[in-house]
C-alpha cells in the first residue's frame, strides 16, 4: 500500500536499501504536503506492510480552518422539501394503490394525531365539482384515517377485521373565489390536512378493543370537513365465531329495467348507479354492479360500508329530484303563472338565467338545478355542506334482498323569505328481512358565499 503522503522530488525506497538518517536527507520541514489533509513523514511506510484495521488514517491533529472549510462543502445550504408518498395500502385495508389517500400521521400526544392526505384532481368514482370535492370522498378519508391509526399507533395487527358502528360527516366547502391562492380544484390535486383524536379507548389487556375518533380536514388553512367514527376491532378467531357462515359476493348484476339513471342520483355513468325503483313509494332496492372498481374496491364477506353510503346519497337525491319535477309540473298546468313560479324556483337555486322562456325547457332546467342542489356533486350552483349521520347495526349480506326507504322530514319555510333555498333533511334506511341494517340521517345546507380578497 502507498504511504499517505510522500514528497513530489522524493522516491520512495525499500527500507532495507534506506541511506543513513542525516541532516541533508531528512524530508524538509518548511515545504506543504502533497496532499492538504496529510502531515509529511520522515520514514514512508514500506508498501508491503498492511495498515491494521483500527489504524487511522491520518494523524490525530489536523487543522481547524481546513476542517471547518471541508464541514461548509459538506452542509447544504437549503433544506430538501420532504418527500412524500402514500402509506402502505394494508394500513387503510385498499387493494389498489391509487384509492389510498393518507400520506402521513404521527402522534402529537397521547391521543392526538397530525396526518396528511391528498385528493386526486379528478377521480373516477367521487365526482369533482368546480368547487369542492365528493362529500363521500371525505367519508372514506376519515375511514382510513381510523383504520391507520388503529393499526400505526395502536398497534393492532393487519390481520384483525373492524366493525364500523358510527361514521358522521359534515363537509364544509370552500366559497372563495377561484385565485392563485385558491386554484380550481382541478388545477392541482388538494392536499390535505388532518388533525384526529381518540377521546374514548377501550383495551383488553394490552391489546385495543375499541375506540372513537374525531377529525378535523384543512385545505389551505380552510376547514373542509369535520366527522368521527366508532370502531371495534377484533381478532380472526373472534370474526370467524360471529360469522361462521357468509356467501361470496355475487358474479353478475341482474338486470332491471327500472335502474335509475345517473343524471338522477347525482353520478356520471350507469355502472354508479347502485339502486332501482320498486311499486312502493319511498323505496329502492339495492342493485350495484358487484365489478364496480371503487365501491368494491376489495373482496369481502358483506355489502362494503361505502356502498351504504352511497345508497343513501342516491335515494336522498333522487327522491329530491323527483319531488321537486313534480311540483314544477303541478305549476306548469297553471298557463301564465308557469313562467313566474319556474323563475322563483330557478331563484332558489341560484341559477335565475337557466330559465329558457319555455314551460318544457323550464321544467327541465329547474329539475337539473334541484339536483345539484340535493347531491352536492354536480353542476354550477351554489355551494351546499352536506351531513351525513351514520349508525350501522349489522352485516349488509349478499344474499338477501336490501330495501332502501327514504323518509323526508318536514320543512318549515319562513314567510319573511319564501323564495329562498332551505335546508333538506332525510331518513334512509335499510332493512333485510324486517331487519334494520343500517339508519342514516342526511341533510344538505346552502353555504352563503363570502367575499375574500385574492
């Protein structure tokens, strides 16, 4: 091995063949080292001589301003932005990469927790309206933010199952004007903020049994979304023991002529649509398509908690649509006044101009506008938050007919204001064999836009 440093003008001999050490050949003192971090030696090592394992590699003292300089080449002088991905897709229980939405969580205290999630610009399943997102689309996000938690910070195993007892949302959009600080929705995915917290926990031993979580969303310092959930999880020996005997999800959707069409429950495609029409007023029967990507993003043993969701968001926005094109052709048969009550009803829902002079033309733009107003999807109307209210009693199964029945509640319209929009609040419910398996309350509300300055 070659010495450390050896003098430019000076060869390196063999020691045996070394001439005595005087003065005139000694290494001279007052001339640098070849190298700037080495110290010159009188004797070079011989080459065939090894350095031992724990022998350094230069002398012990070296010099402070050299060191200094080589610390500055080495320090950045800007802090990388973070990286930033998904988190594994066995935490929120997806199949598919591209339906988590979690990115980040960390634990703040003992029961508080800091996480991020992202939104897509676009999705394939939860519609993006101009300005703001799928209320269901936060609904699935607290539902991983759950489900993550229990498993990164409770330590529960990736192989236990959880029921879903409660899952409540209110969404809360945006009603800033489009801006460079507020871009459309879709000019960039939405990056999400996530502040959740576990009020009531329940362990057997050291192992968590059950807990609840509330949640806060932020988007650009807004709040976008609040809700919480129960949860129970449970071990696989348990969930064997309560569901001994379960049937596979279903291979093919029957075919049903009285499938509602989407421009009718608030979505884009027939496949979205999960419900037809039955004799009884009031009531649906569930019929999805069992190869939905989204809705059956995975295999289970049960109609997903998700799919409920959307039932009922489809049967409160049919019924609201359907509802309102009646009245609207009840006041079309009244000959001059039709012009006045369809101007009053566009009037409510924010779309005065989408009157086309026409009783027909009327008539039609006035339903599409009460559906934007009840789904909270589509369209260019005002801004709507919407509730859902959530209790979940037993398992959705396969294999047994599942009724959806909606119930309107009243609503008392003030006479100070009686062209003004109000809010819409139903029961739904579903039921197999007489059996309540899931109750929903949901409720849209009309935002009042506010002026901000960009």
């Amino acid at each position: 091995m070659t010495p450390l440093t050896t003098h430019q003008n000076q060869p390196t001999l063999p020691r045996q063949r070394q001439a005595p050490t005087t003065p005139t050949q000694t290494t001279p003192t007052t001339q640098p080292p070849a190298h700037p971090a080495a110290t010159p030696q009188t004797h070079p090592t011989p080459t065939t001589t090894p350095h031992a394992p724990h022998a350094p590699h230069a002398p012990a003292t070296t010099t402070p301003a050299l060191t200094a300089a080589a610390l500055t080449l080495m320090t950045p002088t800007t802090t990388p932005p973070p990286l930033t991905t998904t988190v594994p897709r066995q935490y929120v229980h997806r199949a598919s990469h591209a339906e988590v939405f979690l990115t980040s969580g960390r634990r703040l205290t003992d029961n508080h927790f800091h996480l991020t999630a992202q939104w897509p610009r676009t999705h394939t399943f939860f519609t993006t309206h101009p300005t703001h997102h799928d209320p269901l689309q936060a609904a699935e996000t607290i539902r991983q933010a759950g489900l993550y938690l229990a498993h990164t910070q409770f330590n529960v195993p990736l192989d236990h199952h959880f029921l879903l007892w409660e899952l409540n949302i209110t969404t809360h959009p945006h009603p800033t004007p489009h801006t460079t600080t507020h871009p459309h929705p879709r000019q960039h995915p939405t990056e999400l903020t996530l502040h959740a917290t576990t009020p009531h926990t329940t362990h057997k031993g050291k192992r968590l049994t059950e807990f609840t979580m509330h949640i806060n969303i932020h988007h650009n310092h807004h709040l976008t979304a609040t809700g919480s959930g129960r949860f129970t999880c449970i071990t696989p020996r348990t969930y064997k023991r309560l569901r001994p005997h379960t049937t596979p999800p279903p291979t093919t959707r029957p075919t049903n002529p009285h499938l509602i069409p989407p421009t009718h429950t608030g979505r884009n495609h027939p496949t979205d649509t999960v419900l037809t029409t039955t004799p009884h007023p009031h009531t649906y029967l569930l019929t999805p398509d069992p190869h939905h990507p989204i809705l059956f993003e995975h295999t289970t043993d049960h109609y997903p908690g998700i799919l409920l969701l959307e039932a009922a968001h489809q049967a409160h926005t049919h019924h609201t649509t359907t509802t309102h094109n009646n009245n609207n052709s009840n006041s079309a048969g009244n000959g001059s006044n039709s012009n006045s009550n369809h101007n009053a009803g566009n009037g409510n829902t924010h779309h005065s101009s989408s009157n086309n002079g026409g009783n027909s033309g009327s008539h039609n733009t006035t339903g599409n506008n009460n559906e934007n107003k009840s789904s909270s999807r589509n369209g260019d109307g005002g801004l709507y938050s919407t509730t859902l209210n959530t209790t979940f009693h037993h398992y959705a199964e396969y294999h047994t007919p599942l009724h959806i029945h909606i119930t309107p509640h009243p609503t008392t319209h003030p006479t100070t204001h009686p062209h003004t929009t109000h809010p819409t609040t139903h029961t739904i419910t579903g039921t197999q064999n007489n059996t309540t398996i899931f109750t929903t309350t949901h409720t849209t509300t009309p935002t009042t836009p506010t002026t901000h300055t960009p």
